[in-house]
C-alpha cells in the first residue's frame, strides 16, 4: 500500500515537473528576443536612404537589421562587395555592374532589380526642344557610360544622330548629324544642375535633378524614354555569387520589391526614379 502510494506521489511530482517545465518553456519561448541578422547594405550618398528606411523598418519585424555602408564614388561599392566588406550593395546600374565583374573577374551577382532613374534635359532659359537656338550649348555629365545614354537620349530626343556601330556608349565623335549645331560642355555629373545658369540646356541624372529641386516630370524638356533601351541602366540588389541563394537576401529582395516600396520610391523621387521590377522583371 505504502509503495503505490508513494508511486503515485512520484507520478504526480513528475507530471507537475512536467507541466511546469512546459510553462517555463512557453513563457521563454514568448519573452525571449528573436535572433536577428545583420546585413551590412552598402549605397552610394544618402539619398536612397528614406526608402531603404521604408523597407529596413519591414524587415526588422522578420528579425532583420539594415546595416548601412555609405560610399562617395561608385567606384567602391563593388570592390567592397568583392573583398567582403560588405555584404551586399544597392547602388549601380546593371551595365555598370556587369562591366566591373567582367574586368575583374569578380564572382558578384545581381539577385534584384530596384529602381530606373531616367536621364532628363532640363533648360532654365527654355520651356521646350523646339526653342532650342542654333549653336545652343549644352552641359553633359563627362561620365563616360553617362555621357554616352546622355548622347542616346538626345538622339532619340531628334537633336542628333550617332554611329549605330557605337552602342549605348558612344562618344561626341561619334555625333554623325547634329542640324542645330549644338555645342556640348562636359561636366561632373554632380555638378550639371548646377551648370543650367550658364548653359542653354543639361543632361541631369535623376537623383541630382531632385537634389537641386528639379520635377523630372514637369520641368524637363525631355526625358529619356523608358524601354528596352534604357535595361542595361536599372539599379540592382547585388551580392557575392557564393550568397546568391541566401535566404536572409531573398528575403530583403522581397521586402523592397513591393507596393509599399513603390510608394516610398514615388514620394521620395517625384518621378524621377520608377520602380524597375514592374518594368523589367525581378531581376
């Protein structure tokens, strides 16, 4: 008797163990903080940043924490990439990005597409193509591959013509018809907003355009269309090739490409950078 008694206690101070082991459990389970991952995000400026606000806010509540990594040329972002520095970058054009990989062989990846920001021609002295004067100069950025999709969207603007064989980066010599006898001034690309007071028009990036408190859509005397042409120029989400499958990263690609993204693009641009992945696909 005494035995099954004392068996019995012994269930019961077992279940009770139990029981209270599982409470213990489910109370730390609720209380304990979720193991959160930092990505170290790196971007060119500060500009971009109320919108990676907008998401990084989202992706905290997925327990994942938005490092920024600012950079003041678009030189840098890749190399830091490359050598691991950071983990992933939201910055560059695919045809820039591509051209960097290739030269120096360096494994990185696009896994998503962001934004497109459409060159612009803006004037201070003249409200539309037509009243551009013979012999009108006009500010170009002296980048390069900018200055040669600047080239393009005046040709597809009906200024000029330029060598077929030249691609989407030609150069002013290979300007084949120019009727207005337009005269180009290169400058920084930073600095052609900032060129309209002595110039009679500029080639301005749209996120230098916003800067300098230019409405791409209303004060523009043309912009760059928006097509099959324009692919090689939208901004991607890149990453080492040994990460492009990481999980955490699909997840920030899924967290910006979004409505709510979208909107945050909208007010922070004015329509001077569009939401690519509507475009041009994910990726």
């Amino acid at each position: 008797m005494r035995r099954k008694r004392r068996r019995n206690w012994i269930i019961a101070i077992v279940a009770l163990l139990i029981v209270a082991a599982g409470a213990i459990g489910l109370i730390y389970k609720r209380t304990a903080k979720p193991k959160t991952t930092t990505v170290r995000l790196g971007l060119v400026g500060t500009d971009s940043q109320p919108v990676w606000n907008n998401v990084k806010a989202r992706l905290k509540k997925q327990g994942i924490n938005i490092e920024y990594v600012v950079f003041d040329d678009y030189v840098q972002p890749d190399k830091a990439l490359k050598d691991g520095k950071i983990d992933m970058h939201s910055c560059l054009t695919k045809y820039y990005f591509e051209s960097y990989n290739k030269s120096q062989n360096a494994h990185l990846v696009s896994i998503g597409n962001t934004v497109i920001s459409p060159l612009g021609l803006y004037s201070k002295k003249y409200s539309s193509l037509k009243d551009l004067p013979d012999g009108a100069t006009i500010a170009i950025p002296n980048e390069p591959t900018t200055l040669g999709r600047g080239l393009n969207m005046l040709q597809s603007a009906g200024l000029i013509m330029v060598k077929k064989s030249s691609g989407i980066k030609p150069s002013l010599n290979d300007i084949t018809s120019n009727p207005k006898n337009l005269k180009f001034k290169e400058v920084d690309p930073a600095t052609a907003a900032r060129a309209l007071s002595s110039v009679d028009a500029s080639v301005i990036n749209g996120n230098y355009a916003v800067a300098a408190k230019l409405k791409p859509g209303k004060d523009s005397l043309y912009m760059e269309p928006i097509n099959k042409k324009a692919k090689p120029y939208v901004n991607i989400i890149a990453v080492q090739e040994k990460d492009k499958d990481n999980p955490v990263y699909k997840k920030v690609v899924k967290a910006y490409q979004t409505e709510e993204t979208k909107k945050a693009i909208q007010k922070t641009y004015k329509g001077a950078q569009k939401a690519a992945w509507d475009i041009y696909g994910t990726k």
